[in-house]
C-alpha cells in the first residue's frame, strides 16, 4: 500500500521518525514502454496499408457493416482474430474506414 510521503522530522521518535532523507528520481524503466507504439512503426503500418489495402476478411466484414449485420461482423472478425476484444477494436477502425469512404465520396 503506498502511504503518503511525509517529510522525516529527524527526531527517533514519532509519525516522521528516521533520518532526512529526498527522495530520488528514477527514470521508467525500458521493460515498461513494451507494447507502446513508436511513430515509426505506426508510420510504416500505414504506408503498408495504404499500398496493400483490405485484407479479404476486412472486405467481408465492411460489407456485412454495411448490411447492418453488426454482430455477424463482430462474429467474423472474432473467427479471424482469436479475441472479441481485438474483434471490436477491428470493426470500429473498419467503421471509421467505411465513414472515410462516404465522406471521400460526397
């Protein structure tokens, strides 16, 4: 449990007993930026994407999107992806691709 740091006093006794100290600042450590994405590998991702375009499945689930069969579309992307929530993540960024197209469009 993190208690509140409170100042030492100095003295041996009491709340704040001990010897003045200041607390040090660590930097974060490498282990805790794994699974953060950089601006190059989020700019390279792109450009593939932009080059390669849909993967077939993609395609299949912006079409049942814009049947209104949502939760097939979620069912789909699940089949194809191994988890609901990268499922979710999946058919909200291929509704936003489908709101792109329509706003390209017109």
């Amino acid at each position: 449990m993190a208690a509140e740091k409170k100042e030492r006093t100095g003295i041996i006794v009491g709340e704040n007993k001990g010897h003045k100290t200041e607390a040090r600042v660590v930097k974060p450590r490498v282990s805790r930026t794994k699974g953060h994405l950089s601006k190059r590998t989020a700019f390279v991702r792109e450009i593939v994407k932009e080059v390669s375009g849909l993967a077939p499945y993609e395609r299949r689930v912006i079409e049942l999107l814009r049947n209104s069969k949502d939760k097939r579309a979620r069912k789909l992307a699940k089949k194809r992806l191994g988890t609901f929530g990268r499922a979710k993540s999946k058919v909200d960024e291929l509704q936003r691709v489908i709101a792109e197209s329509r706003r390209a469009g017109h």
